[in-house]
C-alpha cells in the first residue's frame, strides 16, 4: 500500500515547547503499559476463541493433519536417534562437556577470553556507567536539532504507509521556508481526523492551565490525545472512549457494538475543540452520534442523534460558543445549541454532506461542501420549514467531483479554499456574495483530502495541502500574482509582484504567470456563469 495523508491541522506559533523533552519510561509507566497489553493479548485471545468455535470442521481437519504429521515425525526421529549414536564416540575427543569452563593462571585468577576478573570495569551502584550515558556535546546537539523557535509553525498530518499509521508532527520553519518531519506517533488505525488542543488533559498535567495536545480520531472508535512537546512517547496522555480511563484498573468486558450515550462504537469522522470553552471537545462519529466530551474528567458529558447517518463533519459558531454546526451524509446539516440540543435548525442538500464552515468574518453565514461537487452558502438566519425547503445564498459548482477539503481564510473576508478528488486545489473569491474562481492547481499531492489555511493572521495565507500521494505541500499564496491582484484591496500589503513560494513543489513555476493568466480568464466565466444567487427568490 502507498502513503497516504488523509489529514491536516496546523499549530499556531509560539505554543509549542522549544525544547520538547524525550519520553522517559519509569517502573510505574511500564507496569501500566504491560497492563494494557495483557488487556489487549486477552480480548485477542477472546476474538480467537470465538473464531475457533465457530469453525469446528476445520479444528478436525487440522487435527487429522498434525496425527499425520506426529506419525511422520516419530519415524524420522528414529532415524536420526541411530545417526547420533553412531557419531557420539567420534565427539568424546573434544570433551564438549567442559567446553565453557575457566582456566586458572599462574596466579590463581581464573581467566575469561577478555582476560581475568581484574580487568573488567565496574561502578559503584549511583555511578553512571560511561558507555551508556550521552556524552555533553552529543546530548546538546540533540537538543538543538529537537529545538522548535517562536516563530515556526507545526503542521500535523494523519499518514498512511504500508498499513502502518502514525501522525507527522512538520515543523515549518518561517525564516529559511523549510519543511521537515520533526517527530512522529504511532497510531492504532487508519488516522481521519485531527484537532488540536491547548486544554492540558491526562497524565502529568498536574497544575497547569495550557498546553500543547492533539486529538486523533481513527477508524477506531476510541480517541487518542497526544502531548506534541513529548518525543517518543509509547502511549497517548489520554483515551476518549471505551478503552479510555477505566481500563486500566478494570478487567477487560465485552466490548459494546451498539450506540449509547458513553462512548463511541465506530470510525471517528469528524472533531472540533471549542476555543471559548476549552474543556469541551466535540467529536462526530459513524456510529451517527456526535458527543460532548469534558477533558476535565476525558468522559462523555452529552451525546447527540440528530442525524440518521454518519456524521462526517462539525465547527463550532465563532461568537455563539455552545452552538455546534454538524454535517452528515444523511445529506442535511444541523445548528442546534449543545445545551437545548432539542431545539436545532435543519437544513438539506442534494448529495453527502463532506464539510461544514461556519464564516468566521460573517457568523450570521455558514458553507456546506458536498459530495457532488458543490459549495453552498446560507444564513443561518433562514430556517426552512423542512430540509427541501432549503434555499442558499449561492451555490457554486466548485469541482466536477468530490469536495472533499474546504477552508475559509481567516485574515482576509471573502478568501476560500477548495480541494476535491480530481486533484485540484482552487482559491475563491467570494466578495459580496459573487463567488469567482482566483487560481487552480495541481500541487502533485494526488487527490486532495485537506487543505487548511495557518491560523496566525500574519502568515494567515499559507495553506497546507495533502492527499493520496502521501506528501504534504505549504503553498504561501500571498506570492501567488492572481492572489495578490485579487484580494490587494483588502490587503494593501500584496501591492506589487514577488516570486512565488512553495514549500516541495515539483512542478515547474516558471509558466506561473502564463498559468495565473489563463486560469483567471476560466475564472471570469466560472464567476459569470458557476454559481447561483437565490436572492431573487
């Protein structure tokens, strides 16, 4: 199987430790971590017994088949028995029986191939032992390939490769524009989703109030979050789910299948972390659930059926900070305000919900991508009587297939993001609601399954992309001309041209200009011609 990313996060600069530590394993650590593999080796031993009951035939034709092999083996253990005797007396000679023993030197010191017992070297019981201790120089330079500056960004991507799953913690660094894996975690599953925290949760986070943590969701149905300023850590700080807290301490139950109000029992698709309440992390799953969970405690404090299928994708409102948006491929979207869940907003579409965005610029708006390749824009002001009711803003016929990634700029109004199947990345402009195509590329990732622009508003351009082909690429699309002329009344700053940066590109970007040319013209009629305003209605 090849790599694959099949998701992305950024962390904003400055939160992350500049000097991550190594992870050190104590007595109390491996205990719990032999624990949970006993746990793990028992339900597996479980999982086998059940096959083997189910599979009687076949249990009594492998027991035909080892008699046979046990006949054939005493016969030719026979053979061998009288072939040993034979050459036993030609083996007396060496006398093999006292091969190993010690001799004694004139002195009376018995003696190894190394020399005698004076010459080994030992230590006292709290003295380090030199070959095993990183000398000064050795442990600093370490140190300093380790280190992460202020103003470098970490870009989090959820990989595939050879069936082996793991997170890649990136760091961009700003000032040489450099990208490079600085650590990686290994994974239960296939990654799907991540989501980062800046709310301490799990072990040795006693007394402190920030931190700097990532939410996994897998085709497990458990959650994982990791300490990103802890290198080669062996086990998640946490668990959200059935295999979370609890299970160290109790003996190992038949796991739940079904949907409850506790834990998940499927894939997670889908989480969010709320920045206003950064105790509460939300997760969609599909199980068809979404759940509230409180990192205080890493249980489940609420759990939500509004939806009739997997939930896929969630934002929570910028301003409104109980109200969750959901996406489901029931093919509608939900607003429902997390503390009276029984009073939401429902809205429908044509095909399978894959992202949902609240407009951070304009909250009272919110887009919603779908599997058939559109973009639509509501108010969230504009509650249909029944989801075919629903009416848009505009739409957009983004892509020719899936829009399967999607964000909104958060530095500049208007400024979107399109990634789809067909391997395109596209940059919208969607100023007074007359949505026209900015730029298209192919940035060599394969299908496209995230796109997601930095989070802090002085880099706020960069956009990280990732797909099939197991790369990710930081495109600063300020260096972009199309960009700049696009948006350079909203951004004095991009007045003028400069060269256009890339982080990893393969293509070649001296056709940059013909292309932005030529792309902006398609863009013209994309914009007359792609979209729908439902004003009129």
């Amino acid at each position: 199987m090849s790599a694959m990313i099949t998701t992305t996060s950024w962390v904003r600069r400055g939160v992350a430790a500049q000097f991550p530590t190594k992870y050190d394993i104590d007595e109390e650590e491996m205990n719990r971590i032999s624990n949970l593999a006993r746990m793990q080796l028992e339900d597996a031993k479980g999982d086998l017994k059940a096959a083997q009951d189910g599979d009687e035939d076949g249990d009594q034709s492998m027991e035909e088949d080892k008699k046979e092999k046990d006949d054939a083996m005493e016969e030719d253990s026979g053979k061998k028995t009288e072939a040993a005797n034979a050459d036993e007396d030609d083996l007396k000679e060496y006398d093999l029986d006292h091969y190993d023993s010690d001799e004694v030197d004139e002195d009376g010191e018995k003696t190894t191939m190394f020399g005698n017992v004076k010459s080994l070297v030992y230590h006292q019981p709290n003295e380090e032992d030199p070959y095993l201790v990183m000398p000064p120089e050795e442990e600093e330079e370490e140190r300093e390939e380790l280190q992460v500056l202020p103003t470098d960004n970490l870009v989090l991507a959820g990989k595939v490769e050879d069936e082996v799953a793991h997170l890649e913690v990136y760091v961009y660094e700003d000032q040489d524009d450099n990208l490079y894996v600085h650590h990686d975690i290994m994974l239960p599953a296939i990654p799907l989703c991540v989501e980062w925290l800046d709310f301490p949760v799990g072990k040795n986070t006693e007394g402190r109030t920030t931190g700097n943590f990532v939410a996994v969701g897998t085709m497990e149905p458990d959650i994982e979050i990791w300490d990103l300023d802890i290198v080669d850590c062996m086990y998640p700080n946490a668990i959200l789910g059935q295999g979370g807290a609890d299970a160290e301490t109790k003996k190992p139950k038949k796991k739940k299948t079904k949907a409850n109000d506790e834990f998940h029992v499927d894939a997670i698709l889908a989480l969010a972390a709320n920045r206003q309440h950064r105790n509460l992390l939300a997760s969609a799953s599909a199980d068809r659930t979404v759940k509230l969970w409180d990192l205080n405690t890493a249980t489940c404090a609420k759990s939500y059926s509004h939806h009739t299928d997997k939930v896929c994708s969630l934002d929570w409102h910028p301003k409104e900070s109980t109200v969750l948006l959901s996406g489901s491929y029931d093919r509608t979207v939900v607003a429902a305000d997390m503390r009276s869940p029984d009073t939401k907003a429902r809205w429908g579409v044509d095909t399978d919900v894959e992202n949902v965005r609240w407009d951070v610029h304009d909250p009272n708006y919110f887009y919603v991508t779908t599997d058939g390749g559109m973009v639509y824009r509501y108010d969230v002001r504009n509650i249909p009587a029944s989801p075919q009711e629903s009416k848009p803003v505009w739409s957009l016929q983004a892509h020719d297939s899936s829009v399967s990634a999607f964000d909104v700029n958060q530095a500049i109004p208007g400024f979107l993001v399109t990634g789809s199947t067909d391997k395109q990345v596209k940059l919208w402009n969607v100023e007074n609601d007359k949505p026209s195509m900015v730029v298209s590329r192919k940035l060599d990732v394969g299908k496209i399954f995230s796109t997601t622009f930095a989070p802090d508003q002085e880099v706020g351009f960069r956009l990280a992309v990732a797909g099939s082909k197991g790369v990710v690429q930081v495109w600063d699309t300020s260096t972009n001309g199309a960009v700049r002329r696009a948006f350079v009344s909203r951004m004095p700053s991009l007045e003028g041209e400069v060269k256009e940066r890339m982080v990893g590109v393969h293509a070649d970007q001296n056709d940059s200009d013909e292309e932005d040319a030529a792309q902006e013209v398609g863009a013209a009629a994309v914009g007359a011609d792609g979209w729908e305003s439902m004003d009129e209605d």
